[in-house]
C-alpha cells in the first residue's frame, strides 16, 4: 500500500520520534530509529514474498522491526517464527481536522509545549501527576499523532478525548487538513468516536534474533 496516506504517516512518526528522516528503499522505506526496542523500522509497502523475505534474510540486528500495511498473516508465512515475534495488529486510521472544542475535566490542568516542530499535550491530575498525554507532528498538509495514552487512575473521563481534540487544533493552527495515526486495537474505539476511520490494517514483527 504505497500511497501518499502511508508515506505521510511513515514521514510524521519519524519526525515525532525524533528520527533520521526516512531513507527509500526498493520495498518501502527505512528508519533508523536507534532506540535499544527497535533500532531500525523497515516500513514495507511492497508485500511480495520474495522481497519479505530478502529483507527478513538480510536483518541481523535484533529488535528490527518491520511495519505493513496488511494483515499479519500476509507477510507471517514469509518469516521464521523462531526469529521473528509478531506484534499486536493495529490500524492506520485518518481524518479531515476540524476546530472542536476542548473540555477539561474539573480539577485538572491541559498544557501543551511545541519544539522542533512537535507538539506535546499533557493533562495534568489535580495532585500534579501525569494523568493523559499525546503529540502531533505536523509535515504540511498532514499531521501525526503519536504516543497517545492515559493512565489507568484516570481512564473514561474524557481525558483521551481532551488530548487528541487539543492536538487537533494545533495541527489546524499549523496548516494541516488531515489527521493520522497508527491505532492499537484498544485506542481505535476511541478514535473512531471523534470520526477517525480505518484506512488500512497495520502489522508488525520484532526481530529477536537467529532461534532467540
């Protein structure tokens, strides 16, 4: 699935981690992230078994990830269940933005700060403790939102909702029409209620290393 939705979700992830920008490959894109959990993602928008299986072949490094947009078990077939440990299935999910208004809590405190580009938003509990956060990365007509979570003290009152309806006005705020993500099975539900959609299955294995 090489389509511009796709490659602007690859852009805007690397830019909220903070990446080397994404290199091209003949089966997708590259990203070095040089975090010890995932030292490099290979984004593949080609699924053709031959090509999973040369970049499998010529993976050494562990936690190596590799990222595609289609269900797991299109690509599972072509990898060495002794190396590689599939993820949990997830969703690439986008939106038209739109001003909405944001409503917090009473009791707690919404903050945001922007450097190289990259908004954080945290809410912040009445005792002063992290209670939900999130960060958009704009690149133009897109935005990416990343790293969206609350915590567990203070789920279902809003929170989530709070955050990505701030980050939403931000990327506005920044130019951006169009909203996406990379959605957890548990985070699509709440996305889908301010009018997220799926756009495409996303799957994900960890290389472990050879028989780990």
């Amino acid at each position: 699935m090489a389509s511009d939705l796709a490659r602007a979700w690859v852009a805007g992830w690397a830019a909220s981690r903070a990446t080397p920008a994404p290199v091209e490959e003949p089966w997708g894109l590259r990203i070095e992230v040089g975090h010890p959990k995932q030292v490099t993602r290979h984004v593949l928008f080609d699924t053709d078994g031959d090509t999973v299986r040369r970049l499998a072949g010529a993976v050494t490094a562990p936690t190596t990830w590799i990222k595609a947009f289609v269900e797991p078990g299109t690509i599972a077939p072509h990898l060495s269940p002794e190396d590689w440990a599939e993820d949990i299935p997830g969703f690439l999910m986008a939106t038209a933005l739109r001003p909405s208004a944001v409503r917090v809590p009473d009791g707690y405190t919404l903050g945001s700060e922007t450097a190289r580009g990259v908004t954080r938003v945290r809410v912040l509990a009445p005792d002063g403790s992290l209670a939900a956060r999130g960060q958009i990365a704009p690149t133009g007509p897109t935005a990416v939102v990343d790293q969206v979570e609350t915590d567990p003290a203070h789920q279902r009152r809003g929170l989530g909702t709070v955050v990505m309806r701030s980050l939403g006005n931000t990327a506005l705020d920044q130019g951006a029409g169009t909203g996406i993500l990379g959605a957890t099975i548990e985070g699509r539900a709440l996305y889908e209620s301010l009018g997220w959609t799926v756009r495409a299955p996303l799957a994900g294995f960890i290389y472990r290393g050879a028989g780990a």
